[in-house]
C-alpha cells in the first residue's frame, strides 16, 4: 500500500478531428494536484484510488475562453512489473515499478466561469454523465526498499519518487462537436511511503 503527493504537472491540450491532429494555441494554463492511494495485490495486480483537483484558465470551450476549477474521484486497475536494483557498497535496495492500466474517473465538481468569446450555456450546465473521464494510466515509481543504515528506524517502510501519466480517450470538457474530441493529457512527478 502506497500513499503518493504530485509535486509537479504538466498538461497538454489536444484536439481531434476527422481530418487533423492539433493543438489549441495558446494553450490554456493548468494547476493540478494529484493524491493517489495504490496498493500491489497477487499476482502483480495494481488498484489505486485517486483525487484530482485540476484548474484552469484561459480554456476553449463552444468559441469561448473559460476559466474551470474541477475535482476528480477515480480508480485504476492495472499490472506490475518490478525490476530490483542493488547497490551492494551502498548497502542500498531499489525496485524500479512500472504499472499500466485503464482508469476511470468523475467530476464530483465542475466551475465555470466564462470569460471572454462565444457565451454556450450547455457549457455550464453539462451532465454528470458528461463529467465522467476515461483512459489508460501508466507509472513508474523508483522505490527505496532498505537502506542498511536506516534499518532499524524504517523497517518495512519504503521511500517512492515517480512520474504518473493519465492519457484519456474522453472529451474534457463539453464539445457539441460530434466530429471532434478534446482530450488533456497529464504528467505528474510525485513522492511518497508505501508499506
């Protein structure tokens, strides 16, 4: 079991049509904050839970600019690859961990605020069926199993530094645009214990 902060994203903004692949300039600015729970099962299953708190301004939405502030609830399944590292002279072990899966995820709050441009009151107004996001997670995570001079001290408990990265196959926001999807990409760089 793992308990993991984001310290650091970065987001990206991309839009698909039938015809072209491109990307909304200027891109729309980002904070987001990350804080999953994960925890290795048999078989090197992975199930996390995570919170997601996300704002943004200056987003395009319907031809207008708008300014969102959103929280996310979701959960991923996924596999485990771990790959043990020691440092013999250091006294020091490390298990590199790649995980992959499909999550899901719901936006318990979704604000608005328009700015400037086109006002679409739909934007506003969107659905709770319309808040849900899906897609696949991967992650890496550098985990710090024993450190010889720390043993007694820290015993069955591990130090954790990664990058997490969501990669959605649903609209972000609202699209009227049946041919057209607006997906975000995610990247977080995070710390954390597990035990």
């Amino acid at each position: 079991m793992g308990v993991f902060v984001s310290f650091h994203s970065s987001e990206h903004l991309t839009v698909f049509t039938r015809s072209a692949i491109w990307n909304k300039e200027p891109q729309p600015s980002y904070w987001d904050m990350l804080v999953l729970l994960s925890s290795f099962q048999p078989n090197r299953h992975e199930f996390l839970v995570f919170g997601d708190i996300v704002k943004g301004e200056g987003v395009p939405i319907e031809n207008g600019l708008w300014d969102t502030k959103k929280f996310a609830l979701g959960m991923g399944v996924g596999k485990v690859l771990s790959v043990p590292v020691r440092l013999s002279r250091a006294g020091v072990d490390f298990s590199l961990d790649f995980s992959a899966g499909p999550y899901f995820s719901l936006f318990l709050s979704n604000r608005l605020i328009h700015v400037s441009g086109k006002y679409v009151q739909e934007v506003e107004r969107v659905d709770i069926l319309r808040r849900a996001q899906y897609g696949l997670y991967a992650a890496v995570r550098l985990r710090l199993e024993q450190f010889e001079h720390l043993k007694k001290y820290l015993d069955h408990l591990d130090f954790n530094l990664g990058l997490h990265f969501f990669m959605p196959f649903s609209n972000h926001e609202f699209n009227a645009d049946s041919k057209a999807r607006s997906h975000l990409y995610k990247a977080f760089a995070f710390a954390g214990i597990s035990f």
